[in-house]
C-alpha cells in the first residue's frame, strides 16, 4: 500500500520542489488528525498577463482554439480491471453546497437529458501547442470557480508548476465562446496530487477572473452569473447514481473513434469501488460505466441532476479511463472520491475573489 500523505493543500502554480516541504507532508502524516494547510498562488498574477492570455486565444479568429487538440496526457488503465478495491470511504459526515442559476426554476419531468450550461473546455498549452480538457462551472462565494481535473493544470510529465496559458470557455464550439474567455487566476490541489502525483487527487478547484467577450473584448462578467455554477457534494455514499459528462475525442484501444469531442456527451451510472491502480497511485477512486475516450477528462460527475434546472451536485470529476474486460473498447471512468480533505481544498479555492481584467 502506498504511504498517504493527505494533510497538506498545495495550489497549482506552488514550486514543489523543495525538499524540506516534501519531508514536512511525511512527517505529519503520523498525526492523523493534522489539518490540511491551504495556500494561494496565482495562475495569472496580474490583469495584464492575464489580458495577454485571452488575446492569445481569441486572435485571428480564435485560431489557436481550433487548432487544440484533446490534452495527450490524459491517463488510461491498461489491463483488465478487478472492480472492487477502492479505500474510498467517507471520512465524516456528508455535506452539500447548493448550486446557483435557477433557483426560481420548478423541477419537471423531461424526457432528454438536457445538457449543462455550466461544461465547457479549458485550453491550454504544453511545449508550445495547444491542448483541452473537460471542465465545468462550480458554485463558490464570488461565482467565479472551475472544476477539473489536477492533471488538466498541473503537468505531470514535465514536473512543471501549471500547464501555460490556462483559460475555461464554458459552451465552447469550433471556435465560439457564447459566454466569454474565462482566464484561470488561482487554482487549488490537494498536496498529494502536486507533489506525487496521486491521482486519488486528481483534481482542481481554479479562480478565474471576469470573462472576455470575444466579439467587443468588453468585461463579459462573472462566470457563475452568466452559467450558473454547479453545487459540491462530499463524503456521498457509494452506489448513487450520477450524470458524466464531458468532451470524449479519442480513440478506443482497438482503434474505433466514435467521438469528435465538438459537442458534449454524457454517462449514467451508479457509482461503485473502482479497482486499485498502481500506476497513478489510485488507491481510493470511484467508477461508473462510461464509454467515454480521452477527451472527457476533468468532467464533472453530478449527482441530484435535474434536466429542467441543468443543475446539480459535483461529486466528482474524471480523472482516469479503462476497459475493465479487456475486449478494446473503454467501458469505465474513474474519479477521486470527494472526502473531507476535497471540501477544505474546494472551500479555500471558493472563497477567494478575482475581479476583472479590463
């Protein structure tokens, strides 16, 4: 079993490189009952880096968000699959933040599913090229927070503090941003995701600043107004049944390509233990069936999802995709279990303001 070492928060954008920081996080992980310890670093320290990423992105015509492709790192289980291992368990009482944009919404039966205004792409660069992921908007005091994945921000190939020029479009389609550029200020990881990379949590809690509207480049406003933002949900009982959804791109093992990852898709399922793997040192993750490619990555898992209102409960995001019966196509993701130690990095993260940029 790997030793744990989840007492300690550390932001995306942190230099973890630092051996007396990782010889800390060892040893108060004797102390059970040590506190995480929240800190804050900027994505974009100033309004003026933050205006030269979203030109980058919306000049020409939005040309370097065409040119993105899905993020190359996101992660797959090789091998079959033995669901059932997980350590993933409440580690105290169950909490909700509700989410925001349609309180005055009466929920109704509807046939479809309707999809969230809240998903979208965040875009960012890796060696000079342009990659995305799956994100959404997430409730927070000042409307202004994303939920993805940690490996969507931090680059865990490279060892590097944050993937570059990090920006959230929410509604994203072949270049359009219906709602504005959304430029990451702050972004939140647990400890051990950032420094050894423990993709129990795979997560990322990031600030962004007022969007851009890309057609005046006036302040669009506040992403939480604009899309609503989903509610949080931790230590939840396993075995409820919750929408994924995401922008799934990739192939499947034996090769099929069914998804383009321009529009969204979605996944319903119960939630269960999903199988221990060693390679992301994922000891406590939760799966459902999905047979989404790479592409879906950061995603959310809503749990309480209603049609009507597009809105529910962030349970968890996808961090890890597999074929549990070995036949070449993708059946399961896989998320890191919102536990306790996920509310503290959530609730720095959503308490934290970001302004405007213009």
């Amino acid at each position: 079993m790997t030793i744990r070492a989840k007492h300690l928060i550390l932001p995306l954008g942190a230099a973890v490189t630092a051996t007396g920081m990782i010889g800390a996080a060892l040893t108060s992980s004797a102390g059970a009952t040590a506190k995480p310890q929240p800190t804050n670093v900027s994505l974009a320290s100033s309004k003026g880096k933050a205006s030269d990423t979203a030109k980058f992105w919306t000049a020409n015509g939005g040309k370097q968000l065409r040119a993105a492709t899905r993020y190359s790192n996101d992660s797959s289980v090789n091998g079959k699959v033995k669901f059932g291992g997980s350590d993933a368990a409440p580690d105290g009482k169950t909490g909700t933040v509700p989410p925001i944009g349609q309180e005055k919404v009466t929920p109704t039966k509807v046939k479809n599913v309707n999809l969230p205004r809240t998903i979208g792409k965040v875009f960012f660069r890796v060696n000079g090229k342009p990659y995305w992921c799956s994100a959404s908007s997430i409730q927070s005091k000042y409307h202004n927070l994303v939920a993805t994945a940690g490996h969507c921000v931090y680059n865990t190939d490279l060892n590097r503090e944050t993937l570059d020029r990090w920006v959230f479009i929410p509604g994203y389609y072949q270049g359009k941003a219906p709602w504005g550029v959304y430029v990451g200020k702050s972004a939140y990881t647990h400890y051990d995701f950032a420094v050894y990379e423990d993709y129990d949590s795979d997560y990322a809690f990031v600030t962004v600043y007022n969007g851009i509207d890309v057609r005046t480049w006036k302040d669009a406003g506040r992403l939480g107004d604009n899309v609503g933002g989903q509610g949080f949900a931790w230590n939840q009982k396993i075995g409820k049944p919750v929408y994924v959804f995401g922008y799934p791109a990739g192939p499947h093992p034996d090769g099929d390509k069914p998804f383009t990852g321009v529009t969204p898709k979605w996944c319903y399922g119960n939630t269960k233990p999903a199988g221990v793997t060693a390679a992301y040192k994922a000891e406590a993750q939760i799966a459902v069936k999905c047979s989404m490619t790479a592409g879906a990555a950061g995603g959310p898992w809503i749990s309480g999802y209603s049609s009507t209102k597009r809105l529910g409960y962030v349970n968890g995001v996808t961090s890890l995709i597999g074929d549990s019966d070995g036949n070449g196509r993708y059946d399961f993701s896989s998320s890191p279990y919102f536990d306790s130690e996920t509310y503290a990095v959530y609730k720095k993260a959503a308490n934290l303001w970001s302004g405007s940029i213009r």
